[in-house]
C-alpha cells in the first residue's frame, strides 16, 4: 500500500511539474513571437504563436498576432482564418476589423448572394454586441423579469406590471438571439480556403467534374464532410466537393 501511495505521488507531482512548466512556457512563446514579430522575422513569430494556440489557448489578443504575421507572410488564407477566430471572441476590437476587412478586400472570389436584409434587421444587436453580450444580457433580463414576479408573489400585489411585460418580451428576443447563436455554432460550420487555387468538383475523386475554382481566402460554408471530402457551398447554386486539407474550420 505505501508502494502505491509512493507511486502515485510521484505521479501526480510530475504532472503538477508539467502543467506549471507548461503554464510558464506560454507567455514566453508568445514574447518570442512578439519580438520576431517585431523584428521583421515573421515565420518564427507565425511559429511562436502557433505553439502556443496549439496548446489549448484560446485567446483573441493571441490569435489576432498570428493573422497579423500570417498577413505579413502573404498567406491571406491563414490570416483570415486567425482574425474570423479573434473576431468571434472580439467582434469590437476596431484594429482587428480594420485588417479583417483588408486581409478580404485582397481576396478573388465574391459571393453572388447577399445575407438576407430582414435577418440583418431583425438581429442588428447581436453585431453590435457580440454573441456573449447577448447571452449575458437575455440572463440578466430573465432574472430581473422572475426578481419582479417573486417581488409581486412576496407582497401579494401587483408590481411594475408594465415594465414587468416589456423586460419579458425583450428578455423573449434576446433569448431567441442566442438560441440562434448557439444553434449557428454547433450546426453550422464555417470554413477558409487555405491554397491559392482550389478546384470544387462534382464528387468525391479527383478526375470528378470540376464545377468552379476558389482561391486563397475565401470563407465557404460546410454542409457534409465524407472520406476526406466536404461539402462547401460557397454561394446560391455553387456547391460541390472540396479535400479537407484544402481548408480548414473557423
């Protein structure tokens, strides 16, 4: 038994060790990958920064860095990558959208279709607020609108009736909104072309039809993925197959 409980230790004080060693090397990848950055060296900074995402950080700050070096290599396919995955966890960060909106701007293919204007409308908080924003304030809505009816049930009266309704229908709306959102993350997927040139063929072989090319940069939705294979759609009536190694998910 004393056996044991001498393995074990040593077992857990290794991982312990490992975690903390881990937990220091981050920050200093990410100094490594600021300094190479900064000295004009941008494939070690790409490298730098990418060992630290690659380590389970999720961070917009991080990822922003790495489409910025990604930018500064030419490889616009991987900087809109990296700033779509900073913009979904900062959509206000004005620096990021401005290079966002360049790093497009230098893309070939434009989609033939617009987003629906009444979708646009309808749900013009959430690109004002963010998708968390909007969670935390259906929350908060929710528990001001039960606080107002335990409030009523406490006093046995009737309590701001009419402010109790409208918080109910906003709180209902930004319900909805996140359910949206949380709907669009876990069944839709997004995607970035990553090569300069990609052909989209009719199925799942390389002598298949090719129906249309896309280029470096351009975002595609994933409806299917089979034997090495998706589906994209990139606009109203252009769909086919793509290898996944000639994309990769947002």
């Amino acid at each position: 038994m004393k056996k044991i409980c001498a393995i074990l230790f040593v077992v857990m004080a290794t991982i312990a060790a490992v975690a903390v060693s881990g937990a220091a090397e981050r920050p200093r990848l990410f100094l490594d990958g600021v300094s190479a950055y900064n000295r004009g060296a941008y494939h070690e900074a790409v490298s730098a920064f990418q060992a630290v995402a690659g380590s389970g950080i999720c961070n917009e700050k991080l990822f922003y860095n790495l489409g910025n070096a990604c930018l500064k290599q030419g490889k616009i396919g991987y900087a809109i990558l990296w700033y779509e995955r900073a913009f979904r966890l900062d959509p206000h960060d004005p620096d990021l959208l401005f290079n966002l909106d360049y790093a497009r701007s230098l893309t070939r293919d434009m989609k033939e279709e617009k987003v629906n204007p009444f979708i646009g409308v309808f749900f013009f908080w959430k690109d004002m607020l963010g998708d968390a924003a909007v969670r935390w304030t259906a929350i908060f809505l929710n528990l001001c609108f039960w606080g107002l009816l335990t409030a009523q049930a406490i006093r046995r009266k009737r309590v701001f009736p009419f402010a109790r309704y409208c918080i109910l229908g906003v709180a209902l709306v930004f319900l909805v909104t996140a359910c949206h959102d949380y709907y669009v993350t876990l069944h839709v997927k997004t995607a970035v072309i990553l090569p300069a040139e990609v052909p989209v063929r009719s199925g799942l072989a390389d002598d298949a039809t090719e129906l249309f090319v896309l280029h470096e940069g351009t975002t595609v939705g994933i409806e299917k993925e089979k034997s090495g294979y998706s589906r994209i759609r990139f606009s109203r009536g252009k769909i086919g197959w793509i290898k996944n190694d000639a994309l990769e998910i947002i």
